[in-house]
DNA sequence: TCTGGGGTCCTAGGACCC
DNA sequence: TCTGGGGTCCTAGGACCC
C-alpha cells in the first residue's frame, strides 16, 4: 500500500443528464431523465432534480414517468457524451500516463507515475489534493459540467472517495485511515459485492466490512468460492494492490436489442438476428479485430435467458460467416412463448485474422447469392446512418408486424435544424406534430414551435459542443 | 406499461490429450 | 471386467459493473 494518497477516482456528476442540462439551457435546475423511452425502456441517468422524486439509474422507465411525471425524457445522445468524455480523459492525461476508463464518465488516475510524482512524495496529501481541486476547476470552466474526485492510497478507497464527495466534492482519505473508513461501511460498497453476494452475507450473519474483515479467509472462501471469497476478504481489510492500467483491449463485441412487443414469428425473428449480426460485424471491423466464438442470445417472453455459441478454428470478421453461425445457433433453440431480445456477439477477439480459407469457401458456395449479399451490405450501411442521425443507438427498433417502412420519427431530446429557427431539439412529438424549443448550448432558454412532422424545413442535426466550440 | 445495453470475470462439467 | 491425474479448451450460465 503505497504511503502517499495518489490514487485518483473521478466520477462525473449524473453524466448523461448534466451534459443535456448543459446543452439545453431550459432544462438546467429541472429534472431531466435520460433513457429508454419506449414502454420497455429504463433510467440511464437522472439528475439530482430527478432523484429527489426517487428516481435511480436502472429503474423501468414507466416507474419513473409514475414518480416524476413533469420531468424532461430525453434519448441519449452517445455520439455527444463521448465527445465530452474525451475532453475529460485529455484533462486526466495531463495529469499521468497511467488513466485508466471505466466507463465515459469515470476513470482511475495514478498521479505517483505522471509529473506530480516526485513533488508528491515528498510534499503528500496536501499537493494531491490541490491538483485534485485543479483539475475539477478544468473540467468546470474547460468542459463545463462537475465532477466529484476520491483520491487515496488504493483503488477501492479511491472509489470509496469519489463516491462520498458526490456530488461536486472532494475527499481525500489519508494515509492509515483506510481501515477507518471501512468500519462505517456496508458490504454493498464493495466492488464484486451485488444482490446475490449481500444476501449470502445476510445469511452468515454479515452486513457491515468490518464484520467481514474480522473473519477469517477460509470462511470467506466457503461462502463465496475461491476467487471471489478471497478478493472480498482481502478488499475488506483494505488491501488491494491491484495497479492503474492504462490500455485495455477489448475482449468481446456485442449488439443486442429488446423488442417492443414480444417477436413470435421465426422467420421475423432470423430477420432481426440477420440486421443484429451485420451490425455486431460493423462494430468489429471499425474496431480493426477478428474473433473466433459467436454467440447468440435470447431472452424469452418470460424473462428466463440463454446463450448458445460456437467457435472457429480461426477468427474471422467475414459478416456471411458470422451471420451464418448466428442462424444455426438460432436453429437450436425452442422459441415458443415469443422473445423479448435478441443479441448477437463476437468473443475471442484477434487483431489479425489469417486467410479466412472458411470464408472463402463460404462465399465461391454461395455465389449465386453475390447480388442479394451486395444489397444487404447497402441496407447496413443506410441503417448505420440513420442510429447516427439519432445520435447513436437509438434503443428497440419500432415493431413492424407486416414488415411496413418505419416512418420518420421525432425522438425527445434529438437535435434539429430548421432554415428559419436554426439549431433545436424535439421536445415531443404526436398526431403528425413535432414540437422543437430553438437554444443552443450558449443561448438564452429558447422559444418552443410546432411543425408538421413532414415539415421540409426540419431535418435532423448534429450535437453542438457544449462551450462554444471547444 | 417491470426489468436496457455493453461489457468483465468466474465456475463447472465434459472432451481431449499426454 | 475397480476404472489416474493434470492441463487446456469449449460451452453455458450467473454475478456484477456502469
């Protein structure tokens, strides 16, 4: 455990929400509600507006329209929050090479290996904390939004912090308290400890980390299983050694979608695992990998999930072949009762891929079907362009029973343009009407109109920057 | 109007190999 | 015709995280 608080956790304050909040100036200081907003839709993000009301990440969407019907339900824009999540993680490299994401809204830093180290080590937790306060003025005058930061000497703690400053705070745990702290907390607030670990605890008599830590490993061990028994025990005597790392391939590739209705038809169902599959392979060419093992996933009407997957000798990013293994895995499940979601994934990445001998082979059987393959390709490429005029996925596609053209839809949240009123986004949309407010990120709250959804004026539109062009 | 989507890691049994 | 033991790969499922 090293002797210097120089582990840094940052967490960005009810991300998804607070960079809507900063982009559409009518909503700031409300409750706003990122998410899903079809009828199986759930939370994403609210924000501390929408908590008071008791609304969580996770929750079913319909729950929360119950707890807080006046709030704002947004789509989420990704395309956006990456964007802004590469203005933080820049901000964090400036600190130390070693950053490490968690996700587009956190990240650990190990302030030891960047250019504070050495003045760190002599000069302790009081410099920490000043590069520390630092950097959450950057992210609030450069970026434009709050961030909490934990910083302490391991990475657990770290977390512990960040998520005790929530939101926009500061704490730093010294040196020798770790244990402390630890005392005071539930076994919930350990990483690795879910519903499922927490209730196995109850059972033995254990709700609180220092119950945990007084036992001894063996036990531990005879609850939860190797790994795990062993990893609880030791993070609940605050030892945890485990090191920032900076670059972390990716292992697998995955794309799912949960159906607005259940998907009865098999033959509607093949043609959905198809489009999933062609997507999961764009995923993974874009990224510049192979993998070996598809998988597909189903989860039926009544909850209850499997996964059925198969590998190759070698790993291929040919999209007939992965999309072929994909059906045949299909083939051997029982759908009766209709399917709630469908996924298809792609494990065992490689960054190479040998001659695809499998794939050729594939292809010269198949050539008759050369034309029928070109235009699928062309049907992909269209549906890639319409997510990212959504900003991204847009969630469950809409249900087309007979297969009819889905018509253009107006989405919460998504940005507009129109040649008069300029730069928008759809407040809602119904009965052949679409309502857009006109603001901009650094505009006054803007005015509201309403248009005929096939108003030609209208077009859909890119996210703009959240300080004036960063 | 119950329960998203994209991931990671672990376990356990059977196959297979030496 | 009392049947080892260990390592590795594959498959399926489950817990957990954000």
């Amino acid at each position: 455990m090293r002797p210097v608080p120089s582990i840094l956790h940052l967490d960005m304050d009810a991300f998804f929400a607070s960079v809507e909040q900063a982009s559409k100036p009518s909503l700031r200081g409300k409750p706003v509600i990122v998410g899903g907003l079809g009828a199986r839709g759930v939370v994403s993000t609210a924000s501390y507006e929408a908590r008071r009301f008791g609304v969580h990440s996770a929750m079913a969407m319909a729950q929360a329209r119950r707890l807080a019907p006046n709030a704002a339900y947004l789509i989420p824009r990704f395309e956006l929050y990456r964007q802004v999540s590469d203005e933080v993680m820049a901000l964090l490299r400036e600190l130390s090479p070693l950053v490490e994401p968690l996700s587009l809204d956190e990240a650990f830093v190990d302030l030891a290996a960047g250019p504070y180290g050495e003045a760190l080590a002599t000069e302790g937790a009081e410099l920490a904390r000043a590069v520390a306060e630092d950097l959450r003025e950057d992210i609030r005058t450069k970026v434009g939004l709050t961030a909490s930061v934990g910083l302490s000497t391991t990475k657990f703690l770290a977390k512990i912090a960040s998520e005790q400053a929530k939101p926009d705070g500061l704490v730093l745990i010294e040196a020798g308290r770790e244990r402390e702290v630890l005392d005071t907390l539930s076994v919930r607030a350990l990483p690795g400890v879910g519903p499922a670990t927490e209730e196995t605890l109850r059972r033995a008599g254990l709700t609180q980390i220092r119950e945990v830590a007084a036992l001894p490993q063996e036990e531990l061990v005879h609850l939860l299983g190797r790994a795990h028994g062993a990893g609880v025990h030791a993070l609940a005597l605050g030892l945890d050694d485990r090191p920032v790392v900076a670059e972390r391939d990716a292992k697998s590739v995955s794309v799912e979608d949960t159906f607005e209705v259940d998907l009865l038809d098999r033959d509607h169902i093949v043609t959905e695992l198809e489009r999933l599959a062609d997507r999961c392979v764009r995923r993974l060419r874009a990224a510049g990998r192979s993998g070996r093992t598809v998988v597909v996933k189903i989860r039926r009407f009544d909850f209850s999930t499997l996964t059925r997957s198969e590998t190759l000798p070698a790993p291929t990013d040919d999209s007939l072949v992965i999309a072929q293994m994909a059906r045949r895995l299909l083939d051997s499940v029982e759908l009766l009762g209709g399917i709630r979601l469908l996924g298809v994934g792609v494990t065992g990445l490689a960054d190479w891929t040998q001659e695809d001998l499998f794939a050729q082979a594939l292809r010269e059987g198949l050539e008759e079907d050369a034309a029928d393959e070109a235009a699928g390709e062309a049907a992909g490429e269209e549906e890639a362009r319409e997510d990212a005029a959504y900003g991204g996925p847009a969630g469950p596609r809409a249900f087309h029973p007979g297969g009819e053209p889905k018509a253009r839809r107006w989405a919460p949240g998504q940005d507009v343009e129109h040649t008069e009123f300029g730069h928008g986004w759809v407040q809602g949309s119904g009965v052949g009407r679409v309502t857009v407010r006109f603001e901009t990120p650094n505009s006054p709250i803007g005015r509201v109109r309403t248009f005929a959804v096939d108003d030609p004026a209208l077009s859909t539109a890119g996210a703009l920057p959240l300080l004036g062009g960063v």
